[in-house]
C-alpha cells in the first residue's frame, strides 16, 4: 500500500487523477485547471465530492446533469479507495471503499499521543467559563478520557490490533468517526475548531450506539484504538486552538 493511502490528502490527490483521465476523455480539449475536490457528509456518509460536471458544462454549453452522466462513463464503477460514485444534481460523490478506512484507521494509530488519563470535569473548572460550544467539546474529551480509562483497566488497550482488526470497522457510526478524525487531522487555522466539534459529535453517536466490548475480541480491540486515536487527535487539536492548556496536562 503506498505511502499517505489512509488520508484526505491522498484522497483527494488519487480522485484528481481518476476525474482528469475521465475529462479527457469525456470532454477532449476541455481545460478547467485544478480539478475541485474537497470532503463532505452527503446523506449522512464521508465522501469525498466533486463539482467539475459543472465545469465542463459550463464549456461544453449542456446541462451539468448530461456533464456528470458523461464523466461517470468513464469513471471506475469501484477501486482500492472508493467503493462507489453517487451523482446528485451535479455533482459527483465518491464513497471510501472500507480498505481506505482501515488504512485511515491504522494511519491515525501510528501517530496517535495520548497524555490525558487523568483529565476529569474539575480540570475544566465544571465549564463554567467557556462558551457552548467550548463547554461541548470540553465534555466529549473528558468524556472520552473516562472512556479510555476504562478501556485501559479492563486491559483492552494491550491486546495487539492488526490490520485484520481494524478491518472490522465497519458500521456507519464507527466510519463516520474515522471520517471525522481523518478530516480533523487536514484541519488548519479557522477549520480546526468546526472539525473538533464534528469529531466530538461523532464520537458521542458511536459511544451512545456501540459498547466498546464485543463478543468478537478483534473488534474489541479496534474499537478501544479506534477511541485512542479518537482521544490524540482531539488532544492535539484542543491544544492547537489553545482550549487544551499544557498545564492541565501536568496533573
């Protein structure tokens, strides 16, 4: 599997290269420039999204219906990164294939740096000083932080989680997660803060959905990294945007 296979970035580089090939052949002589592509929840899934249907029609002078029609002739019906493309209204929507979330998974775990066992509500001051949203993701990590330490007694933090574990993540909540550590870990300045709050919300709706135990220890296993990984992204993002002070961390 070649380098970078389990994030936005090559997501989006390996998408470009798939609608370039169908442009030229769909569309020869149409030049767009750079090929839009950015991520997005249509449905309630992580996709990665295209509007380019739209301008090729723009230079073709037809509908970005027929634009989109005539781009899909072209496009792989499956891959190693997607596993299906959805049109609507235009646009071209492209599903990561479960092999890419697993990468995603196994990507995060290997640059994952947790330090926060011991944070609990009176390391924030119960909230009290903090807007909203703030308060919201201060309640997720500590939430999560508790979790963790759960997984932590029970010893599921120290089974081995190879790939065939983390391929095992495969209900909507539990990608849908993934999607929102992979998007948070592309975040920068201004983006941070909107992807810090999807992550949390993530995490609420697979916690409130899913015990971390299963029958199947594998999945056990996956699920326990999957909220370790959860908990270092946050934690560096919370740190990056200033809401997670190195002083708290020194408890």
């Amino acid at each position: 599997m070649e380098s970078g296979y389990g994030n936005i970035a090559h997501g989006a580089w390996h998408l470009r290269q798939l609608l370039q090939s169908a442009q030229e052949q769909a569309f020869p002589g149409c030049k767009i420039g750079q090929i839009p592509v950015w991520t997005s929840w249509p449905g309630g899934r992580g996709a990665f999204s295209s509007s380019i249907a739209f301008l090729c029609a723009a230079s073709k002078k037809i509908s970005p219906a027929e634009a989109a029609d005539k781009l899909s002739a072209f496009l792989p019906e499956r891959d190693a990164l997607f596993s299906s493309c959805k049109r609507c209204a235009g646009y071209l929507n492209f599903y990561p294939s479960l092999r890419w979330y697993a990468a995603c998974a196994a990507s995060l775990l290997q640059s994952a740096s947790f330090s926060a066992w011991r944070l609990t509500e009176e390391d924030f001051g119960f909230f009290a000083f903090s807007s909203p949203s703030v308060q919201e993701l201060q309640r997720a990590f500590v939430r999560l932080c508790s979790v963790l330490r759960g997984c932590r007694a029970e010893g599921m933090l120290d089974l081995p989680c190879p790939p065939s574990a983390l391929a095992l993540l495969k209900n909507p909540q539990e990608l849908a997660l993934l999607f929102s550590l992979a998007r948070l870990a592309d975040a920068k300045g201004q983006s941070i803060l909107p992807a810090l709050l999807e992550t949390a919300r993530a995490f609420h709706r697979l916690y409130d959905s899913r015990r971390v135990w299963s029958p199947d220890s594998r999945l056990t296993t996956a699920r326990a990294a999957l909220y370790l990984a959860c908990a270092a992204g946050m934690q560096k993002a919370l740190q990056q945007t200033d809401l997670l002070p190195k002083e708290i961390l020194k408890i």
